[in-house]
C-alpha cells in the first residue's frame, strides 16, 4: 500500500498555481493551516470569512485543515473556532502554549484530533510536550513544527510537522535518511575528499550522481528543484514521511509554499513509489 504524500500548506501561500499543482498529485494527504502565526510575524492578519471561504472553495481537496487561531489571545481563538463550527466547518482546533488545560478538554468534546502549537522556536518547548502529552493521553494529537525523531518514537503522535526540509537549501548541509531512518549529515565541504562507502551506498540507493556535489553550484537553492541538493533533500523528506508512519503510525507532514515544492516533493514521492515518469531525472517533467 503506497504510503500518501502528506503536504502542509498554509492559506497565504495557496496561491492558484499551488492549488492548480496540488489537485494534479497522486495519493496526497493535504493540510492546510490558516497562516495565522506567519501573518502575525509580518504584523498582518487573516480574515477569519476570507479563510472561511477559501476553505469552502477547495471542496474536498484539504485531507483536514486547522481552525484560524489568533496569536496570544485565546479567547479570539476559541470564538474564531465556535464560529467555524457554526458555519458548518469541521476544522482542526488549536491548543496553544500558556492556555489553561481546560481548554484542550473543551477542544476535544468536538473534535477527534487537537492540534498543541507555541512550539515553534520557543524555550523549554520539550518539557511542555511531555507535560501535555499526559493531559493528552492516547487521544489524536498533531505537533505543530515539532517532529523530535525520539518525541515521536515514544508518544507516536496521529500528527505533526516540519519544514526543516528546506534548512538544507539555506545552509548548505544536509541530513540524509537512510534506511528505517539511519540518518547521515553531510556537507559541501566532505566532498573535497573521497566520502565514505555509506554515504557512496546512499547515493546509489537514491540513484544520484555523488559526483554532482563535489560541484558547488549544486549546493545552491536554484528555486526549481534542478540541482543534486535540492534533489536530495526532496527524496530524504520524502523517505522520512514513509517510514515515519510506517514504523510509528505518524502523519508526518511537509510544509511547502510553492509550486516547485510542491512539484518536487511529488517527484520524489514517485520515485519511492517506483513510478516513472517520462524525462524522471527532472521534477519538471
């Protein structure tokens, strides 16, 4: 059973050309986020009716998609989500760090699955994960941006997230899953000499060329996905999504924000999957 690509978006990149690329992917799992936190980083808002019928635009496309919280008031936040309920929404709700207990209770009464946000970047974020995965118990839970390798293999969440993926195009290292997630950490500079027989194995096994990255234009974020790194990276994020859930039962989710993400997570999901594709050494094709 092919394991579904599982891709987050959030409402300010679902542009129409992301929508347009992400109705065209096979076996997909997708999530959308109301982008509250991104827009009150850049000092703006998202209109809860706007959000609201976007959503209703989309018709059956979200596999599931999370209430429009507002960031530091949880009281906005918990009438943003009885109005959603209201107007006949099904949304994911959020817990945030620093609300009382009570309210993941009174999430729960009215859906399957509470998502616990404020991990993000925060100090002491660990510690506050096993303190509300005891309130959670084995009910369904999804980690916003918190995908701790041993947090999950311990509490096998239903869900969470990461777009750490793409901190490899930005720093110009890379952590390469391997088999039942053995990981590898390499960079630009290891490639100045003969690199070891297990990373040679790796790159056989994701069939590209190791000899690529002794070249350093291919460690650049090219913006298209053409480049042996941003290969790489595709085909690792895409390799954790499967075994993460195949070992664990984890939803693991990638966060993307374009077409050529989208694009190229989708071409390496292909290649796990042994589907070819006409010209498949190209995410274009």
């Amino acid at each position: 059973m092919t394991t579904p690509l599982n891709l987050l978006v959030a409402f300010p990149y679902m542009k129409p050309d992301v929508v347009e690329q992400i109705r065209k992917l096979r076996h997909a799992r997708i999530l959308v986020d109301s982008g509250a936190f991104t827009a009150w980083k850049a000092g703006k808002s998202v209109d809860l009716d706007e959000y609201c019928r976007f959503i209703e635009a989309l018709g059956d496309l979200p596999w599931r998609y999370f209430m429009l919280d507002v960031v530091g008031d949880p009281a906005a936040t918990m009438k943003n989500y009885e109005i959603m309920l209201n107007r006949g929404f099904n949304p994911i709700p959020i817990f945030t760090r620093g609300e009382d207990p009570s309210v993941l209770e009174d999430y729960y009464k009215t859906s399957d699955v509470v998502g616990v946000g404020g991990l993000v970047g925060t100090r002491g974020n660990r510690g506050f994960v096993k303190g509300i995965m005891e309130k959670v118990g084995k009910r369904k839970v999804h980690w916003l941006g918190f995908s701790s390798r041993p947090f999950i293999q311990y509490y096998k969440p239903y869900m969470c997230d990461s777009s750490s993926w793409v901190s490899s195009l930005r720093y110009g290292s890379l952590t390469i899953v391997g088999p039942r997630l053995s990981e590898v950490r390499v960079k630009r500079t290891d490639f100045d000499k003969i690199p070891s027989k297990e990373v040679f194995d790796l790159f056989r096994w994701y069939e590209e060329d190791i000899r690529k990255m002794t070249i350093r234009k291919e460690w650049s974020n090219s913006g298209v996905g053409d480049l042996c790194l941003e290969k790489i990276a595709a085909k690792s994020a895409v390799r954790r999504v499967i075994d993460i859930e195949s070992i664990y039962g984890t939803k693991f989710f990638l966060a993307v924000v374009c077409v050529w993400q989208v694009r190229l997570m989708s071409w390496g999901h292909d290649f796990w999957n042994g589907i070819k594709r006409d010209h498949a050494s190209s995410p274009h094709a």
